[in-house]
C-alpha cells in the first residue's frame, strides 16, 4: 500500500472515531462504557495493564514498555505497583509529584515519552477513549457540570466518582452559550496529541529570571480585555500554558529541580488539592499525572537544602537505575544502532556482548563474598547458570549493596564510541577488538572520569577482552568442526556408554564384531582429565554422573549435552584439544598449501553461513584466533 493510501485510511479512521453529543447523550454512553470517566492516573494505569503482563521468575514484565526499555523489569515494576496502581485506585501517592531518579542516559526520558505516545494511541482506543467539554481550551471533565449538591445522587445511580469544580471560564459559558440547561452542553471525544497540545504538556524551565509562570498556567491576553471589560473575564485569558493543556493527560517537567520554587509550588498544589491559581479566579481544577526526571546529584543538593523541606513530602521518587545484565544492554546497544545512521554497518557476532560485558563490569560493585569475583557475579546477574549457585545467592548478591545501577558507564558513551570507529575508519564492519580499542582510547576524553576511576575502566576493559579471547576461540574451533553439536553428542555418549559399563562392572559389546570388550579407561580419562579430575575422584565423578541420569529418568527428561556444565565443559575442551593443532597451524600459516587453504575456505563459509559474520569479520576473528594460538 503506497504512503498517500495510508494517509487517506488514517483520515478516513479519524472520522469515525469523532464522537459529540450533549451531555445528556454523553450521560447515557456513560451507562455503557463507564470507564471513559475515569482519572488520569486511572487511564495511565490501565494503558499498562491492557498491553499485557508476564511474570518471569517472580517479576512481572510489562508487554507496554518491553520492546524500549530493556532490563529494568524491577525499576518497572516498582514503579507499576507502587505508583501508577494505587494512583489509580485514587491512593495519596497520586498527589505526589512523580519523580523519576537515575543516572544519565538511563532511559528516565525515553520513558516518560513511551508514556506520552502510548497515551497518543490509547486515547484512540475504545478502552482509553476521553471525552471533553466541547471548545474549552482545557478540555474540561464534562462531569464537572454536575452541581456539588448533585454528586452523592449521581455516583448512587453511576457508580462514578466526580473530583473538581467547574472552570471560570465554562462557569460562565454555561449561563452565556446554554442558559444554564447542562444537558444541552456539548461534548466532544478528545485525543491526546503532544503536537496539537492536546492531554500531553512538556515544561522545560529557561532562565528563571526571564520565565514567565504564564508558561505553566495561562496568562491574561490583553488584547481582548477591552472587548470583555475586566481582567477577571475568564474569556480575555488564555489558558495555553502546558499544566492547562495537559489536563487530563500527562505533563511531563523537565530538569524540575533546577527549577524556580514558585514553579514548584504551583505543581504542588496542583497535585495536593488537585487544583491551581491562575490569574484572578478561582482556583482551577485540574486533573493529570505529572512526571519529573532527575539525576542523583541534584536529588541529594535539593534534598539537603533545608528551604526544600515542606516540598520533599509532595514528592515520589521512583529510581530509574542503570540495566545490570549483559544479555538486555546488548539489545539496547541493538535498538540504539538500529534507530541510527550507522545501521548498515556489519558488526561482527559478540562484538555488542564484549562492549556490554565492559558497561556492566563499570557498574557493578566488588562482592563481599569471597568465593564470587566480578566476572561471576556478571554472570549470575544475567541469568546464566554457574555450577553451584542459585537464585538465593543472586538475591544475596544484590542486597549487598543499595547503590548498584547509580553509577558506571552509560549506554550513550558506547554508542558514540562505536558510531566514532565507524565513521573515522569509514570501514563498513566492525568486530570486538575495535570496539574495545576504541572504548579505551575514549577515557581520556570522557568528562567525568577520574584518573583513579581510569585505572579500574582499564582493568574491566582487559576484563572484557580475555572474555573475548575465550569466546572467539571457541567460535573458530567450533567451526572447525564439520557439525559441531553432533560431534560433542556422539563423544557424550561414547563416553556415558563407558562409564555406565564401568559402574556397573560389566562389559561392552563391540557394535561392529559383537565381542565383549572392557570399558575404555583412556577414552574416559582422557575426558576427565580436561576438567583436572584426579586419578582418585574419576570413580565418585562416573558415579555422580549416572546418579544423574536415573534422576533424569525419573522425570522422564533425557539427559543430554546440556544436562551437565562440567561435563559438558570437559567434553568441549576434549574437541577442542584433539583440534587445537590442526587449527593453530591453519590459523597461522602465512602461506597455506592446498588442503589448509581448502579447510580455511570451509571455515570462513561456515562462519559466513552458520554463525553471522561476514568475510572481513570470519577472516580477522580467524587472524586473531591464530595469534591467540601462537602466544
Ligand atoms: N534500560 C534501557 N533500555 C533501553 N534503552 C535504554 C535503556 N537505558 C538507556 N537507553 C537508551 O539510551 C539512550 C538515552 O536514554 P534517555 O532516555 O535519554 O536517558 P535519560 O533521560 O535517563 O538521560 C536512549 O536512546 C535510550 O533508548
Ligand atoms: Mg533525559
């Protein structure tokens, strides 16, 4: 379908989602779809909840935000569950200022923005419809039109609570335009669009010398005072400011605590009494979520400054830390790539893992623990499985310190180091070592690294790269295999044939000749001893392993490749030993004969056509591999 035709169905939409009516009709379609009167916060709530939630591992995951923000399941939850829910329910927090806390680039904004097109979209929908009072420049509640002395009546037959009186301005509208007949005030579906400041509101304070709180409230628009009389005509004041056109919806205000305090306090009333003062009426009723974001640094300095006091109760603050898991900061590294201009570039596979294992290692404090390094936990945080940990130890781990996510590198740095590789080498692929070389070389200009914090990055830097020493070995000597995963099953059960007989102190048949034949105690060691089991354990070894077997079995489950790490481990190292010549001297021969060069060839288009890379990067990761053999 071509653009114009999309356009044209995206118009044709529109038309039918326009509702208006009287608020008599607009009455009767709340008996059908009562939840269309529903608060703010309510609807910010329920746009979470209607995109779905999965439970992994005891966290939820929220389908709303999972495809943007990556890693922050429990920021997100806590966030859910203990603001947005009981705001919902019309709980105190929803008289808070929502404050989102947490280092740069940490996705604080790309948050609030999710939130801000979510409701976009979900305001077009039947579940997140709005209706307003038709031409008022706020989109009031029509259901402020029901008199105070009304609203115990009305929630009686409805069922919906009514908060907040009606504005100056349709105060007056309704004697000028209706006679006083409510039922015959118009109403009209609204959607919320940042662009036609319509439900959505952004305050981003300037000079505080030169702002105008007009910004935020509206001001008199004296042009008109003439035509209406009087300054405390509501008619002859614009209510344009972004807490006007933000009701019903979200504001979301920018660098909030650099603020000038009477911006402050206009927000806080706001979100206290749920009302402001703008120009000489009444107060203004008002109804949204306002979110504020922040940095640690200025959260202490506002926090400790004593005339902030009466200020620090109105205020939520949720953290927004950093990811912690290798896995998640690659698809942010992915996401991030793929919205820029360098996405076209090849990246050679791990190449984002290696940069990713550097950011976390950054982030990460030293475990208490002595029996778990940094690479370890690394591990354990992302959900790998390391033999002789559980869930309780990662629980553990992570309570041994309150700050982990505050600080470290942030995803932005990467990926301007790797766009700055890019674009200065002007090559269209690049692979670990560049990025690592670059990440390095880009300390020295980073602002806020300190010589001594230098020395430690350099150190995880060195970390990451002996990371990817292991992993791009492994990567060449698995290709060098013809089927790697049918070898290593073939080699398994080999040997879980021998140690089956050795236990049970019987023989094996020979599958060509049918002779018995004892169990074969070279194959079997020459296993074991990749894993440095001793001439002494190898019986208490064998045996744990059939033991684990028949407790397979018992589950009905096979034991398979993947059933034991140390074996699995031991098994691989075995490949890889019976390899590691052949490999090395193909690696590294400057001139290959005719059956090295064929068996290159071969190892290239595997890696081309099994393991993502492309010739430049299947040849450098061969070069490398063969260097790292050498040394
Ligand atoms: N946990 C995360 N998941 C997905 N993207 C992230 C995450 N953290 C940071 N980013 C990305 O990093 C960049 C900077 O994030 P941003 O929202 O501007 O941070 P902040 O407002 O906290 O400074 C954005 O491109 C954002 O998508
Ligand atoms: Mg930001």
């Amino acid at each position: 379908m071509d653009i114009l035709k999309k356009l044209e169905n995206y118009r044709e939409e529109e038309e039918k989602l326009k509702w208006e009516g009287t608020f008599a009709d607009y009455l009767d379609l709340l008996k059908e779809k009562p939840w269309v009167a529903q608060s703010a916060h309510s609807r910010v709530y329920n746009m979470i909840k209607d995109a779905g939630i999965e439970e992994v591992d005891g966290v939820k995951k929220y389908r709303f935000f999972s495809h943007q923000l990556f890693g922050l399941e429990e920021a997100l939850e806590k966030l859910v569950e203990e603001y947005f829910h009981p705001a919902a329910k019309r709980l105190d927090v929803r008289k808070r200022v929502l404050l989102l806390m947490g280092p740069v680039s940490g996705g604080k904004s790309t948050l609030v923005t999710m939130l801000k097109r979510g409701l976009e979209a979900y305001t077009r929908s039947d579940k997140g419809a709005v209706y307003a009072i038709k031409g008022c420049p706020m989109h009031e509640d029509p259901l402020h039109l029901i008199p105070q002395h009304l609203r115990a009546d009305f929630y009686d037959e409805y069922g919906i609570r009514i908060e907040g009186n009606l504005s100056p301005l349709n105060t007056l509208r309704l004697e000028e335009e209706y006679g006083g007949r409510i039922e015959d005030v118009l109403v009209e579906r609204i959607f919320f669009s940042e662009d036609k400041r319509t439900g959505i509101g952004t305050f981003s304070p300037s000079d505080p010398k030169s702002q105008d709180i007009a910004d935020l409230t509206g001001s008199i628009d004296f042009s008109t005072i003439a035509e209406f009389g009087s300054e405390s005509d509501p008619r002859a004041y614009r209510f344009d400011g972004e807490l006007n056109k933000a009701n019903r919806g979200l504001m979301e205000f920018q660098e909030m605590l650099k603020c000038d305090e009477k911006f402050l306090w206009h927000l806080l009333s706001l979100t206290q009494e749920g009302n402001f003062k703008a120009g000489r009426f009444a107060l203004i009723s008002a109804d949204e979520l306002i979110v504020a974001h922040t940095n640690e640094t200025e959260y202490r300095s506002f926090i400790s400054n004593k005339k902030n006091e009466a200020l620090h109760s109105r205020i939520i603050v949720m953290p927004v830390p950093y990811n912690l898991k290798v896995s998640e900061e690659e698809k942010i590294y992915e996401k991030m790539i793929r919205e820029s201009d360098v996405a076209d570039v090849h990246i050679a596979p791990h190449t984002l893992k290696v940069a990713a294992m550097f950011t976390i290692l950054t982030r990460l404090r030293e475990p208490k623990r002595a029996d778990i390094d940094l690479l370890k936990k690394m591990r354990l945080y992302d959900g790998k499985t390391v033999e002789g940990y559980n869930s309780q130890d990662i629980k553990d781990l992570k309570n041994e310190y309150q700050d982990e996510g505050m600080f470290g590198i942030d995803p932005r740095y990467v990926i301007n180091r790797i766009s700055s590789t890019i674009i200065r080498k002007e090559i269209k692929s690049i692979n670990a070592l560049d990025v690592l070389r670059s990440l390095k070389d880009g300390l020295d200009q980073h602002p806020s690294i300190t010589e001594e914090l230098k020395e430690k990055y350099l150190n995880f830097i060195s970390l990451a790269r002996k990371e990817y020493d292991e992993i791009a070995k492994k990567e060449v000597q698995k290709a060098f295999v013809y089927s790697y995963e049918e070898s290593a099953k073939t080699l398994l059960d080999n040997y879980l044939d021998n140690v089956e007989a050795y236990c049970n102190k019987v023989k094996l048949r020979d599958p060509l000749t049918g002779e018995e034949i004892n169990p074969d105690e070279k194959l079997m060691r020459s296993i074991e001893e990749q894993i440095g089991i001793s001439e002494n354990a190898k019986k208490a070894f064998r045996e744990e392993i059939l033991i684990r077997i028949s407790a397979y079995a018992r589950k009905g489950k096979r034991f398979d490749y993947y059933s034991h790490d140390r074996l699995r481990e031991a098994i691989q190292k075995k490949l890889f030993a019976d390899l590691k010549d052949v490999v090395k001297i193909t690696t590294s021969t400057k001139t290959p004969d005719e059956q090295q060069l064929k068996k290159i060839n071969e190892v290239v288009a595997r890696l081309i056509d099994e393991h993502g890379y492309n010739s430049t990067s299947a040849n450098e990761l061969l070069r490398y591999v063969g260097s790292l053999l050498n040394r």
